[in-house]
C-alpha cells in the first residue's frame, strides 16, 4: 500500500512526520508507510469522499504548495494520518521481526506502562480530534471545497439533528472526543428515527434537518430539540450497552497508591447505572415538555407539527368549520 498525503522522498529523515509529532522520530518512512496508507483509507476518506481526497492528493503531488486553502487542509490531514497510523502501528514499531521470531527494540530505554499508555492514548485521540478539525474546516469552506457535497461525512452530518462532535459537547461533556461522538452516533440516530418522530411528527423532523437555526421560529425550539435527542441518547447508551459515552466507558478510575501515575478501572453496578439512565430521561423529556408548549404557543409557524398534533393542537384557538348549505350549527 502506498500512501497518497506523504512521500519517500520527503521523508529521508522522517521530516514530514517530525512536523506533526512533538517527539524525536527516526522512524523510517518504509516502516510507517503500510500504516500511512490504511489510516488514509480507513479515517481520511470517509470524511472528504474520494473526489475531495483525490483532489487533495492531487495538489500534493504537484508539490507547488501555493494553494492555501488546499494547502491548510493537507496540514491538518497529514496531521491526523501520522498520529493514527504510529498509534496503530505502535506495538509493531516497538520490535523488531525475523525468522527466529520477534524481538525487543526499546531494550534499556523501554517505557514503563503507564508511559506508553499514555503516550498511545495521545497519539490515539489526537489524530481523532484531529479528524474533526479536518470536517469542520471543510464546512466552513464549502463553498470553495465543492467536492465536500459528495462526501459520506457530509451526508451523514446532513442527516443527524445533532450531526458533529462540537453540537454534542455543547449539550453533554464529551472531552471534545470524536472517537466518543463516534460511539454515540448510533444512539442519536435512534433517538431521531424513534422517539422525536415520535412526539414531533416524522415531516416536522426531516423540516428541522434543514432548517435554519438562525429563523426566529426554529431558533426558539432546536436548542431544545437537540438537548432532548443528545440526553435521550445518553440514556439509551446506558441501557444498552451499561456504559456511559466515554472513550474508556462507565467507569470509576482511581490513582494507583503504588506508582501515584496509573489508573485502577472499577464498573459501576447495574443500579446505578440504571439510575443515571433514568435521569437522563427525565432531563430528556423536561426539554421536550418546553418544546411542545412553545410549538403550541406559537402553532401557525409550524404547519407540519400541527399536521401532525391534530387533537392536541392548543384548546384556546377558536375553531373555525365552515357549515355553508348545512343544517348543523354550534350553539
């Protein structure tokens, strides 16, 4: 495999590497590269689709680097790549491999265990929120990156009430992770396809995919829409799968007494967990509560949702049935 974002020859001495890890790096590029290649493939190119990747791919080659835009989207691209490829590869990296079997190549130097964690943890959720930086630039340039449009990633942000990283930190604190989002996505499209469809009515929802959030009239409810679908989410996670949304999941983590530096994991009991999830549903449904009383209040802005309420559109408007050439009529 043969990476598309880094070069051989511009990698005599692990320079482009150098650039994007705060390390001494004397790793190869012919060591790195397998991993170079797969972390391209399976990371970078669900985010910008094929299209944007290979025009990415593209200016690099050239080597003119006189593009800045293309030219800031390589950096941070390159920058994930790096990080997530040393990260996978880290183990592999660490010995050396032959015919009589695999050796050692820390010997006297090797980290202890808490160091190399640490160090593949950083490496690990750097190049992920790096990733993020990566999408996000593109949304911001779409206008001038119109090969983005195609792109699994933007379909999928399209498609979510509450579609990056960024929107569910807001709501419930993630660290900022994406690998966490990563994990959360499935819960918030089950929440949206179920429990908001739901309550608001499966058009209204397709309505809010699209809406602009700077309208008056959908600027006083998604905030609310989307607190309810993140918190909602945060519960059926619980349920599901007896966790919260961390990276390292429900846990409890204490200092080691002996080193002072690591961690001792211990899982939260069923109850509790059962207890949290609870109360993330009854914060899920307090929002929800504030978003149908202000549908209500305000129910000729909002056709679709009144399509939906029928009987339980507001009492107190007056009803209006237009009874020419019948008998019948309203005492």
């Amino acid at each position: 495999m043969t990476p598309r974002l880094f070069k051989p020859e511009n990698n005599t001495k692990a320079e482009e590497f150098k650039e994007f890890l705060p390390v001494n790096v004397t790793c190869s590029f012919r060591s790195l590269a397998p991993a170079i290649a797969q972390c391209e493939d399976k990371y970078l190119l669900p985010i910008l689709g094929e299209t944007l990747f290979s025009r990415l791919a593209a200016y690099y080659e050239g080597g003119t680097h006189d593009n800045e835009l293309l030219e800031a989207l390589l950096k941070r691209s390159q920058y994930a790549v790096v990080r997530l490829a040393y990260w996978q590869d880290y183990d592999l990296l660490s010995v050396s491999m032959s015919d009589k079997g695999a050796a050692d190549n820390a010997g006297e130097g090797r980290l202890y265990k808490y160091q190399a964690d640490a160090l593949k943890k950083a490496l690990k959720n750097g190049g992920f929120d790096q990733l993020d930086s990566v999408l996000e630039y593109c949304h911001r340039n779409i206008d001038q990156l119109p090969e983005f449009l195609q792109s699994p990633a933007y379909t999928d942000t399209r498609s979510l009430i509450v579609g990056t990283t960024k929107e569910f930190n807001d709501i419930f604190h993630i660290g900022g992770s994406r690998l966490v989002f990563l994990k959360m996505r499935h819960f918030v499209r089950t929440t949206q396809e179920t429990e908001l469809r739901h309550r608001l009515g499966r058009a209204f929802c397709d309505e809010l995919l699209t809406a602009d959030p700077n309208e008056e009239r959908y600027a006083r409810i998604l905030p609310e829409v989307k607190k309810f679908t993140v918190f909602w989410s945060v519960a059926d996670g619980i349920g599901e799968l007896h966790r919260l949304p961390t990276e390292q999941g429900m846990v409890f983590e204490t200092a080691q007494a002996a080193s002072g530096s690591d961690t001792a994991v211990s899982v939260v009991p069923p109850q509790e967990l059962e207890q949290m999830a609870s109360e993330y549903r009854r914060k899920a449904e307090r929002y929800m509560a504030s978003v149908v009383s202000t549908l209500k209040a305000h129910i000729a802005d909002y056709p679709a949702y009144r399509a939906f309420a029928g009987d339980n559109a507001p009492k107190n408007e007056v009803f209006r049935r237009d009874n020419t050439n019948r008998k019948i009529f309203f005492a």
